[in-house]
C-alpha cells in the first residue's frame, strides 16, 4: 500500500526537525512524504534542505492558510492514502506499520486514526483515549473532534471525492471534514498511542476558532432536536452568557454542572474550558513515567 504523509508547514522552525525525523524514521518505508511550506519566514525552509531524503517532496507557496496548504498538499500527494502529521508533532516509528496492517484488514475503513499522549515541553500532559469503533467515533462527533488529525489516515480518493478541506475554516479544518464526512465515510481509531501532540499556546488546537464550530454543530438536524446537547454544545463553543441559557433547557446532571461553570468569571471560565483538567488528572492518577521516556528517547534521536 502507497502512503502520502502531508506535512504543512508555516514558521516552524523550532519543531521542525523533531516531526521529520519522526516520519523519516518509521519502520513503514513505502510511503512519500509531501511537505508543504506556506509561506515561512524563519528557517523553515533551511531545516527542510538539510535532510536528504529520495521520500521528501517539498513545495514552497504564498502564505494561504492551513486548510488551503492541505488542499494544495492533496493535489500532490500520488498515495492510497494520506497519513497527517503536524509539524509540531512527533509520531511513533510504528505508527504508519501498524496502521496499514488494519488498513490492508479492513479494507472499508477510510479513516482511521489513533490515541494520542499530548506533551508540552519534555514532559507528558495527558492521555488521550478517542472513541474506537465508527458508531461511537460518530455519536461523540457532535460535541468534540474524536479523530486525532496528526496520526490520520484517510482515502485519498474519497476525502477528494467530496471536496476536500473547507478552506473558509482557519482552525479545526479536520473537525469540520469529519463532520461533513460522517454519514459517507467508515471510522476507526487504534487503541495504541501512535503519537504525540505537542500542546503549547500557540498551537492551533489550543485557541479553536469557536464561532465555526459552534456553527457547524448547531446547523446539524439531530442537534436542532436535541436541547439537552445543544446546552452542552453552546458550554463548549458558544459564550458564557448563550451556555448559560441553554444549559437549563431540558438538562441532565452534565448540563447543570456545566451550568454552576458558567457563574466563574470569565477568565477562569475560558480556562476551565481548555485545559482539559479531567484528561490530566486521569492521567496523573494512570502513571506516566514510561511514556516520558519514550518521548525523551525520541526528542534525543
């Protein structure tokens, strides 16, 4: 099986070399790896020259945004299917192995992905455990993004057939091709962790563009017959003051949890809101002392 990893890229430099080491370095070897540059202004570019590798091809464009790179990227990439990686991330060397074994099993999977550890810096944040099979991955689609975009793997020729990445989408570009995809693609995330997000304030995943996905979510039919995760969905995405109206209507003990959140003032209630305090304080009470050094021995490599 042919693999395309796309790698967008835009002023990098700092974590440049960690993502394509990462790529370079995986057991999987039938694969190009397609890099687009848009538009770096830093050293981008130089770090990409000095690795000398027949498997990467780089193209260098106007600066245009994530979602339009990935596009332009699409049109280059000649694989089955297109594996993601971010150019802050780094990615296990099985991670292409072990999803083109399920891929080549499960043919009617198109897109697939993986849980995730986030890190910041050196140490480890938080696991990340997305739902696995497609009924479940789609039923949580409708309030948070359960495919992780920087360990995906899709088919091309399908993620093409319907149009590709919305280019009017600045941030959550994935949330919104998997919304858009729901009904007309299969789903499935591996249980193994296959990578590791980087999580830093200016990383697009840490300010999401809300009003978008609020949108997105709020447009869908189940939602409009659902007040109960419309309440929910405006805590998530909305402002304080539309999560406190909705959240009462029709609630369950989630909602009126969320609901006692909308009375902190507003600096605490937008941080409450991104710093997935549940996820990192399960993972403090799992352990994560082997999954910080494998992230050393990576960062070292």
């Amino acid at each position: 099986m042919k693999i395309s990893v796309l790698m967008p890229v835009h002023n990098s430099e700092k974590y440049l070399a960690f993502a394509i080491k990462s790529v370079l370095n995986q057991s999987y070897e039938n694969f190009e790896f397609v890099i687009v540059d848009d538009g770096s202004t830093d050293n981008t570019s130089k770090i990409i020259s000095s690795f000398s590798d027949e498997r990467i091809k780089y193209y260098k464009k106007n600066h245009s945004g994530l979602a339009s790179s990935l596009n332009y990227g699409l049109s280059k990439c000649t694989g089955d299917y297109i594996a993601r990686i971010d150019s802050d991330d780094i990615n296990l060397p099985d991670w292409l192995l072990k999803s083109v074994k399920y891929l080549s099993a499960n043919p009617g999977t198109d897109i697939l992905s993986s849980a995730v550890i986030y890190f910041r810096n050196d140490k480890v944040m938080f696991f990340w455990n997305p739902p696995v099979s497609d009924s479940e991955i789609k039923k949580n689609m409708y309030l948070h993004n359960p495919v992780n975009h920087t360990t995906a793997l899709f088919n091309r020729e399908k993620i093409l057939r319907y149009g590709g990445y919305d280019e009017t989408y600045k941030v959550n570009e994935d949330y919104e091709l998997w919304f858009r995809l729901k009904d007309k693609c299969s789903f499935y995330n591996l249980p193994d962790y296959l990578g590791f997000k980087r999580f830093h304030e200016s990383s697009l995943s840490y300010n999401p563009d809300s009003h978008q996905t609020l949108e997105m979510l709020l447009s869908d039919n189940f939602v409009k017959t659902n007040p109960t995760l419309k309440g929910k969905i405006y805590f998530f995405y909305g402002s304080k003051s539309q999560a406190r109206k909705n959240l009462l209507n029709k609630p369950d003990l989630k909602n009126i949890f969320l609901w006692f959140n909308t009375l902190l003032p507003d600096p605490l209630f937008k941080k409450l809101k991104s710093s997935r305090l549940k996820l990192i304080l399960k993972s403090k009470l799992k352990g994560s002392s082997k999954h910080n050094l494998e992230l050393k021995n990576l960062l070292n490599s």
